[in-house]
C-alpha cells in the first residue's frame, strides 16, 4: 500500500461485490510510509487492530485469512516518544 492509504473494502472485503480485499490474496500486505496510514472508513483502524490481535475480522459474513501486515516507513518521532 504506498501512501499508508487505502479502504477497508480494498483491505478487508468489499461488501457490495463480495470480495475478499488484499488480506485474502496475498500472505503480505505491506505499508509504505507508515506514519501516513488512514483510511476513509472511520471503523478501518479497529478493524485492522482486530485482525491483527486474533488473525481474523468479520465485516457481513465473518472472514478469516492469512495475510502478515509490513510497516515500512520514516518515523518522525525520537524512541523516547515511540516506546511510550
């Protein structure tokens, strides 16, 4: 994902034509610039906390895949700052 910006639809799943999103096609979804993650869906960070923390998210119908997320990106932040 380069920019850090995508939707849950394209991530997750995309309710209106019942498609697995990107967690399902692939065993990597890697974030560039990962002080830039958004989504425009304001539920997309929960969602993401949720399939991290139990490998799994239910959005309709529950779904579970296999796909390891990458943050790759600068911080802008001292380490102090960063292991609070």
């Amino acid at each position: 994902m380069s920019g850090g910006q995508t939707t849950v639809a394209n991530l997750f799943y995309n309710m209106s034509t019942r498609r697995i999103g990107l967690v399902g096609l692939w065993d990597l979804v890697a974030f560039d610039e990962v002080a830039g993650i958004s989504f425009k869906d304001k539920d997309g960070v929960q969602i993401m906390k949720d399939f991290m923390a139990n490998g799994r998210f239910s959005r309709g119908a529950e779904v579970i895949a296999d796909a390891s997320f990458a943050f790759v990106g600068n911080i802008d932040q001292s380490i102090d700052s960063l292991s609070k």
